[in-house]
C-alpha cells in the first residue's frame, strides 16, 4: 500500500492550483474541465483540491481552514528556505514564521496560502 495523494478542500480550486504552481513550481497534473478539482505533480504523492462546493455536494460540510489553530500542514522541502519562502511570499503567501534553525539541524519557516492552509518550508532532515 502507499499514500496516493492528499485532498484540500478550497473554496477556489483553480486560483489554488495557480498560488501552488508559482509559489513552490509544482506542475499542474490534472484539472477537471469544471474547475472542481485539481492535482499537483509533487513527487510519488500528490497534493489535490477539491471545491467545498463540490464536497456539499456530496453531502459532506468542510472546513474552511484556520493557520492560527491548524489541524494540519503542508511540508515542502527545499535546500534553501529563504529562497523559496521569498518565492512563496511574492506568490501571495502571508508570513507566519520567519526561518528558524530547529534542535534538530533542520532549517523550518512558515506561511499560509491564500486559502489559509498552513505551510511548512523546510530543509530535509538529516539521520
């Protein structure tokens, strides 16, 4: 067995999928014709989204996400914070934590996209 992919539940699955290409480069490997959802090519899992609306649909009641009192969050790993927390901010990105080297030699920052899903930028972690 292995994890396929993940779903997020937005409120606008295209502007999402666009925030999540220029921010972190992730290429675009599918979006439905209805704008309903979309999946991100981010390495052997990938990253999804859905409509709320369409999740209505199906009878199910998402949540909007909240960055100040996360259930979750995305990781990104990148040799260089910095840069790619840059890239992030100038894709639309808001601050939540500047790079901080953590006890652990990894180096981690944060942001929330514009759909306030939190996102961690990280260095990997070494053994």
């Amino acid at each position: 067995m292995k994890l396929g992919y993940t779903i997020l539940y937005v409120e606008d699955v295209p502007r999402t999928v666009a925030f999540y290409n220029q921010a972190f480069g992730f290429d675009t490997r599918f979006l439905h014709e209805t704008g309903d959802f979309a999946e991100l090519a981010t390495g052997t899992t990938a990253l999804a989204f859905s409509s709320r609306r369409l999740m209505q649909t199906l009878g199910k009641s998402p949540q909007v996400p909240d960055p100040d009192h996360p259930c979750f969050e995305i990781a990104v790993v990148t040799d260089d914070v910095q840069a790619a927390l840059e890239r992030a901010l100038a894709a639309g990105a808001t601050l939540r934590q500047t790079p901080e080297e953590m006890p652990w030699g990894q180096t981690v920052a944060y942001v929330s996209d514009p759909e306030g899903f939190l996102v961690e930028i990280c260095t990997p972690v070494s053994a």
